[in-house]
C-alpha cells in the first residue's frame, strides 16, 4: 500500500466564494443604483471606443487609437455633476472589464469572442464591481458614495461565508430574479498541505454521466429531469401570456409572475449543477494525481441537432474549466487527449481500433447488431462496456 506523502507548496494564489447577500430596502435602493450606474459607465465607454476608433479609422495622423487609459481619462474629464455622488471605482472598473473584452475581441486565440456590445436595463441580470468592500463582523461593508446620506447606509448581512486567512480584493455584486449575490475574490491565499496519492485516474465525459477509474458520476438525475420539465410548462404559459397592455404598453402582472418562477427555476438547475461539478472536481484533485480528458471540441459538437441540448446540460466545457484551475491549485497534473485519440473505437486490451463500418455510432452498430454501450473487439473478442473501455484507453495516454 502506497501512503500519502504531504508536499508543501509554497505558492499563493486567489480564491473566489459566492455567497448570498440579504440587504434591506435601503441598501436594495442603493445596489440598484450602483447597477445602473455601472451599465451607463459601460454603454458610454463603449460608445467613446466606437466613435475613437473610427476617427483613428479615417485619420491615423490626428487620432490616436482607442486604449483603456484614452477612454478612462475621456469619461473622467467629462463628468457631469450628478456622476460625482458615485462611487469613481464603479467607472473606473467598468472601463477596465471594457479593456480586457477588446483585448479578448482582438486577440487571435479565442476567435469565437464577440465584440462588446451595449447593455440593457431590460436585461434580467444586473451587476457592478468594487474593490473598497470590507467584511466586518461577518456582514458586508460596501464604500459609500459621497453623495448618498449616511443615515440611510448599512452593512449587507450575507450567507455562506467561512473564515478566510486573506484578504479582500474584489466583490463582484450580481441582482438577478429580485435576489442578490456576491463573489468575493480573495487574494494572497497560502496553499495548505496538498496531499500527494501517487494515484492517476482517466475520466471519460458522456451525456447524463462521467465515467471515470472509479465508478461513474450522473449528471443528469431525476431532479434536473424534473425541473426541465417544469421549465417547459412554464414556457408555454408565457407564450399565452405574452401580450402587451395597450395602455401602459407593459406586461401583464400574470406574465411577470411565471417569468418570475421560470427564472428561479433556472437558478436552481445552475446552483444543482455547480454542485456536482465542484464536488466531483474536488475528489479528483485530491485523490489523484495525474488525471486524464479528452480534449472535446464543444462548441462544433452543439452544432449538431442529435444531442446537442444532452450535451449542454452535462456541462462537458464547465467541467474542464473547472477541472482546469483546481489542478492548477493543488498542483495536479492534467493530461489532455488529442481530439483524435480513438478512445471509443480502440481496444483497450490488443490496441485494435475499429474502422468503417465496424465502428461504434450513436445507434450502436448495424452491422454486427451491438447497441451504444457495448464493445466487442472484432481482433481478439474481447467484451467490455463501451465507457470502461474508453477509460482505460485515456488512462494509457499516462506514461
């Protein structure tokens, strides 16, 4: 029996926690404003971006091009006077996320990056950024705006915080379906004793489930199969419900209570779902050493109309990116498979991969009457369960 070793690692790094925020009517008012706020520093920035690099467009002589610093200094000296009962780190930041959206826009790595686009007060979710919160007595100390009075200012009692040995950076606050949320990033973290098993598992990702050395992780239960179905009865009540008041030209109170009850069904199924991925990643990082994926080109398999909704709602990109950052934290090693590796067709036992019409589809195969789960080894005979055997194929991409 190998016994753990206990490796210090000495590297520091930041960790993020979301927790739930329970302001009361004033402080509500006063997030509310600082979402606002953030959205118009955004659309003018965006805005001032636009009309700079067009001028640059036209006439690189007299125009410079558009930078983070350019459109901050522009906003800034431009202020009117009621900006100045804000926060100036709401606009500050707001200009900086702006930043790194174009950089990420221009950059030839992530060529399915969006150009930044304008926000709507419509929109069902709302959030801004500041990085002058104190946590105090176990409640949430936002920096109040020099205009708002203080006697209408309190601290936010907030759940779902544990003690943190480092230090507050930034709180990304989020107002969504009339609820509040809160990401804390802390900064300056020590990494504790990572435990070192000598131990290396493969995982092998599927609609519904994750297969992995160990067993298998559903994804897809009963539970989120019956909030789906509950989502869909929701939707076709909006579909009779969507009309318009011709007066007030609003939607009727019948709509925004199933648009309501929709949109916290959705939360739900994202909340249930972060919690099997963090649970899962968890056991991975600190059972195993070495850990192998395959390298899954996501986006073009969701073009295709089989199974493309079962493949969104197991969270194959999730995964990985979360899979991705714990190993970096605990200093695991995370081994991807080339987009070409037959884990499937190949045989885990002689090396055999099929070819043709000897390979195994989503219908199984026609020719020689196997369904999708099974594989039979047409060179040695060997038998085994299709995602078995697709585990120990990844699990020998480990030298």
């Amino acid at each position: 029996m190998i016994r753990p070793s206990r490796k210090k690692n000495m590297m520091m790094h930041s960790c993020s926690i979301k927790v739930k925020l329970y302001p009361n009517q004033h402080m509500k008012r006063y997030l509310d404003l600082m979402c606002n706020y953030r959205r118009y520093c955004w659309n003018q920035g965006l805005e001032t971006w636009n009309h700079m690099y067009d001028c640059n467009s036209i006439d690189k002589g007299h125009n410079s091009k558009p930078n983070e610093r350019e459109i901050r200094n522009e906003l800034v000296f431009n202020k009117f006077d009621w900006q100045y009962q804000y926060s100036a780190r709401i606009l500050q930041l707001a200009i900086k996320d702006l930043g790194h959206a174009f950089k990420a826009f221009f950059d030839k790595k992530q060529p399915d990056f969006k150009h930044p686009r304008f926000k709507s007060k419509k929109w069902l979710k709302q959030g801004f950024k500041t990085d002058r919160a104190k946590i105090i007595d176990g409640k949430l100390r936002l920096d109040r705006a020099s205009g708002y009075p203080k006697n209408l200012f309190y601290d936010i009692r907030l759940s779902g915080l544990r003690p943190q040995p480092g230090q507050l950076k930034m709180v990304a606050i989020t107002m969504q379906n009339h609820q509040y949320t809160a990401n804390l990033q802390f900064t300056n973290l020590p990494d504790n004793t990572t435990i070192y098993t000598n131990q290396k598992t493969a995982v092998d990702v599927n609609v519904g489930h994750f297969n992995y050395t160990n067993g298998d992780i559903k994804t897809y239960g009963h539970k989120l199969k019956r909030l789906y179905e509950q989502n869909k009865y929701y939707q076709r009540l909006l579909a009779r419900k969507r009309t318009i008041h011709p007066k007030t030209f609003r939607k009727s109170n019948n709509y925004m209570q199933v648009r309501t009850k929709l949109q916290r069904n959705y939360t739900r199924i994202k909340n249930f779902q972060d919690d099997i991925l963090h649970k899962f990643t968890n056991k991975l990082v600190q059972n195993y050493d070495q850990i192998v994926i395959e390298n899954l080109d996501v986006k073009h398999m969701f073009m295709s109309h089989v199974a493309s909704k079962g493949m969104q709602r197991s969270m194959f990109g999730k995964f990985r990116q979360y899979l991705t950052y714990k190993c970096q934290w605990y200093g695991k090693q995370l081994i991807l498979a080339d987009q070409s590796y037959p884990s499937t067709q190949r045989c885990s036992k002689c090396g055999y991969i099929k070819k043709g019409t000897d390979k195994i589809t989503l219908k199984g195969n026609q020719k020689h009457h196997t369904n999708h789960h099974q594989f039979i080894c047409y060179h040695c005979g060997f038998k085994a369960d299709r995602d078995d055997n697709a585990v120990q194929n990844l699990l020998a991409l480990i030298q």
